[in-house]
C-alpha cells in the first residue's frame, strides 16, 4: 500500500509540472522528493512522469494514477473533517451572547479562566443585543446571555450578577476639572450620545431612565450602535455620552471620565433559559464565582444557586 504522504507528494509534483517547484511548495529537498516518486513506479511497475520533456508531463498512466491519487487525498481530508465533527458533537457546547455596550475590561480575563478551568467545553462567543439574545436563547443558539439590562421575558431568567457604576464621557475640553464629581442637573445643555438604543428594554434605556429620574432632559440626543463610536464622538466634541467605568479601557487619548455625583449604575446580569442548567452551564458559574471573589467582588452564586439548587440537575 501506497503512505499517503507519497500520494501527497506525487500530486504536488504532478500539480507543479515540476521537480523543483513541488520541492519548494513542500518544503523538502529535491533530491529526496525524487527518489520518493521513483519509490512509486517501482512499486507500482510503471512509468507515471515522462521527463524527457520540459516541463515534464504525465503519462497515460501517470494521469490515472493522479486522478485517484487525488479522490484519496480529498477522501482522507472528508474522513478527518467528519470524525472532528463527531467528536465536537459530543463535547458539552457553550456558546455565549456579549452585549455590544462592553464588558471590556473583564471579559478577555473571563475568557482565558474558563477556557483553561473547562477545556473540554467547546467555547464559542457571539456579539449581540439585548433582543438577539433573547431570540438566541429561545432558539438554542446560544446558552447564556450576558447584557446590562433587566429582562422580563417568558421562559428566560434573568440573574443580575452585580451594579456597575455608570460615569460621564466628556471631551478634554469639558469645563469641570476632572476630579470633580460631575452633578447630573447640570446636564441640560449637553447633547446625550447614546449607543445600542432600540425600543423596549436595552442599556440606552437604562441611562434614560437615569435622567428621568432626576428630572433632567438633556438638550439633544445622538443615537450610535458601539460604544466605541459614542466615545469618538464625545473625543470629536459631539456631546456627552454615560458609559459603564470598565469602558475606561478603551477610552480615547481626547476624551476624560468623570465620577457622578448621584447614584448611578447598572445592572451586569446572566440570561438563561428558565430550565436546570447543564453541567457547562455549572462550570460557568464556578468560573464566574472563582473570578468575583478574585476581583473583590461579592460572589454571585448565591444568586444561583437561590434559584437552583445543586439537586436540580
């Protein structure tokens, strides 16, 4: 029987028209790639490559043997990418959905922690708002939903992880110096950016209502879709955006933060399926855990396990 890596050599050979060439693609010495070739014909009985000509061409036989050379190769790429399906399918599948508004600063720590604690969970990550994890959810597309907002919503639970404290983007230009706590009335004049913004429940509803609260109306409202492009705009001096304190770092060189006088926050909360979770799920949460209590903050798997227990599953 023929190795598989002759067959590789030869079609490479057969492709290039060329001893020389084939020797460069595959990285060997030219001598050496010849003498496989010839290893072939010798075992085989039959002459595949005339080289009386240059570039050399194939023989009839030559041409058959390529032909089936090839349908092997392309059968044993079939059978490996088959056999790496199955067994992907057999590994426990956590695919997560990320709200664009950011969890920046935490989230490539999480990442690295859970792929290296669960490394035989088959990890995936999707960027979605509020609304597409939900549907998400629904569908099975993916198991846990990480966003900054409250959700009602039939079939899913919503566990709220921590507050995050909320401050102001403004321009370098902005009058208050920037250790001054920044008071939310004094606000009226300024145009708000706003980011991920779509009707019912998402983060810019969530900074809405903290100026509802407070009776303040700002001047005027831009709508973008990233965090990122509301803090160019605030750099650009477009206006005045809130943003979660993690969005920090990726703040622009022209733009400052400014703590808030007035209690704001929002929430950090995981979206489930409202069923017992899967043991990928639980590893998530002993991640989760791990992490928080690394971090300082309080460990929110009491949050958890409130609703449930280790017997659930």
């Amino acid at each position: 029987m023929i190795e598989l890596r002759k067959l590789r050599y030869f079609v490479t050979v057969a492709d290039e028209r060329s001893f020389s060439g084939a020797s460069k693609r595959l990285n060997i010495a030219q001598p050496p790639l010849s003498r496989q070739i010839r290893e072939i014909e010798d075992e085989i009985g039959v002459c595949l490559i005339d080289r009386s000509s240059r570039p050399f061409s194939l023989t009839p036989a030559g041409q058959l043997f390529y032909e089936q050379a090839v349908q092997i190769i392309h059968g044993n790429e079939r059978l490996k990418a088959t056999m790496e399906d199955f067994i992907q399918s057999r590994r426990p599948r956590l695919a997560l959905g990320v709200a664009p508004s950011g969890f920046h600063l935490r989230l490539p720590h999480f990442i690295r922690h859970f792929r290296r604690a669960s490394p035989d969970v088959a990890f995936s990550i999707h960027e979605m708002d509020t609304a597409e994890q939900i549907a998400a959810l629904m569908d099975g597309r993916i198991n846990v939903g990480f966003d900054r907002t409250i959700v009602v919503e039939d079939d899913i639970r919503c566990l709220v992880l921590r507050d995050e404290q909320l401050v102001l983007a403004a321009p370098v230009t902005y009058r208050p110096a920037v250790s001054e706590p920044i008071d939310i009335h004094t606000l009226t004049e300024e145009t708000l950016i706003l980011y991920s913004r779509k009707t019912g429940q998402s983060y810019a509803e969530t900074v809405l209502n903290l100026f509802r609260r407070h009776g303040v109306t700002p001047r005027s409202q831009i709508t973008v879709q990233e965090v990122t492009t509301a803090l160019s705009l605030v750099a650009a001096n477009m206006g005045i955006s809130i943003v979660p304190i993690s969005a920090r770092t990726i703040g622009h060189p022209e733009t400052q933060f400014h703590t808030i006088k007035q209690h704001a926050t929002c929430p950090v909360t995981m979206l489930i399926r409202d069923e017992p979770p899967s043991p990928a799920i639980r590893k998530l949460f002993v991640s989760l855990e791990e992490l928080y209590t690394e971090w300082g903050f309080p460990p929110p798997v009491s949050k958890i396990d409130n609703n449930y227990r280790p017997d659930d599953t």
